[in-house]
C-alpha cells in the first residue's frame, strides 16, 4: 500500500511538471478577443488587466507615432521610437510590438537585448551594419541595403550602425506586448546603485580609475 502511494504521488509530480512546462514554455494564446490593457488598474499581474469590454473603442488600437522622424541628435545618434503595449493599450496579450529606429550618419543602436523578445528589422532607408552575438561569442553580422531585413534571436546581444552617407531608417516587429531592453555600457557603468569600480575593473581588466573615467561619461 505505501509503494502505491509513492508511485501515485510521484506519478502526479511528473504530471504535474511536465504540465508546468507546457504550459510556461510559451506565451497563451489570448482566451477572448482582445484584452485592451486598463493602465489605471491597481491589479497587479504578469502584464495587463482587462479594460471593460464595454469601454474599449478604436483608439486602443491605433497609433501614430511612427510616422515623424525620432531625435538622433544625442551621444549615440540614434531614436527608437517604440509602439509597444505602453503606446497602444489593445496589444495586451497579443504578442507583438513595433519600434521605429533612426540613425543619423555615423549613429548607433548600441549593444543592447530584449529579454523577452526575437526582433526582425526591415530596413526602409540608408544603410546598416547590423550583428548579434551568440552564448558561444561567436559574432554575426550583415551590412544592409535599403529593403533588406535581419533577425535577432531572442536576449541575445545585438546592435546596428548607420554606415551609409545619409540618415537610415528601419521598423522593426517583436515578438512580445512588451520586450524590454537592455543597453550593455548603461547597465553597467549607470547601474542605480552603481556596480563596484573592483568588479568592473576586473571584468573588463581595466584599471578602477580607467572605470571611473568611463562611469562619468553616462552621468
């Protein structure tokens, strides 16, 4: 009879796990038509509560803020301009985003990732040379012609470079409500408390006044 119950009782934890994983391997599927996010929800949950269906008009669907050219008049020379969840309240739960990147000449996306997303960018005007870099360091990388697209595999380490003699423009697609970035220099050397200059010197194997030197200039 105890064999039994341990047999059982394993089974189920087996049941129970593999269900887990089925079931946190991927985003859901939506279970209603649409879930326009209700931003003034004190709920807190993994992304958005429901807005009342009631409530929901076209304008939870629309944006129009790609449509003008971002500022790239900053220390790297560039504008994302995103059109995420945030921007547009209808994309809860449905898995994708947009953002819009310009880049005057000589300006970079630099290193960064999205964490919770694969991007693929369309390159509308200008020129780029794009790469991203695997879990084993190996680097890849493409200059691209205006039509071309690239895709960047999910939290991997990527970037863009405008190498072309006039400002470059592309729409990227993602593959979350909400993918998040991360830029490797600000996350490092602009960490809020910041990382301990011993740390980063070691690192990088850099001298703490070289780090120091580097800190000030992302204050």
């Amino acid at each position: 009879m105890a064999n039994r119950m341990i047999y059982f009782t394993l089974g189920l934890l087996l049941l129970i796990c593999c269900y887990t994983h089925n079931v946190m391997a991927y985003d859901p599927d939506p279970l209603q038509d649409f879930c326009v996010a209700d931003m003034a929800s004190k709920v807190v949950v993994n992304g958005f509560p429901c807005k009342n269906p009631m409530a929901v008009s076209a304008d939870d669907f629309f944006f129009q803020g790609l449509a003008q050219p971002g500022n790239t008049n900053n220390a790297v020379g560039s504008n994302v301009t995103g059109a995420n969840v945030m921007q547009i309240p209808g994309l809860n739960t449905m898995g994708i985003s947009l953002v819009r990147i310009d880049y005057a000449v000589g300006g970079i996306n630099p290193p960064h990732t999205h964490p919770r997303a694969t991007e693929i960018l369309f390159l509308m005007e200008g020129e780029l040379f794009v790469g991203f870099i695997d879990t084993n360091n190996t680097f890849f990388s493409k200059t691209l012609a205006k039509g071309d697209v690239f895709v960047f595999p999910k939290a991997l380490v990527h970037f863009q470079q405008n190498v072309g003699h006039e400002n470059a423009v592309a729409i990227a697609g993602l593959s979350s409500q909400f993918p998040g970035v991360q830029t490797i220099a600000n996350s490092l050397f602009a960490a809020n408390p910041p990382i301990p200059d011993s740390v980063l010197s070691k690192a990088f194997r850099i001298s703490e006044k070289v780090v120091e030197f580097i800190k000030a200039k992302f204050m």
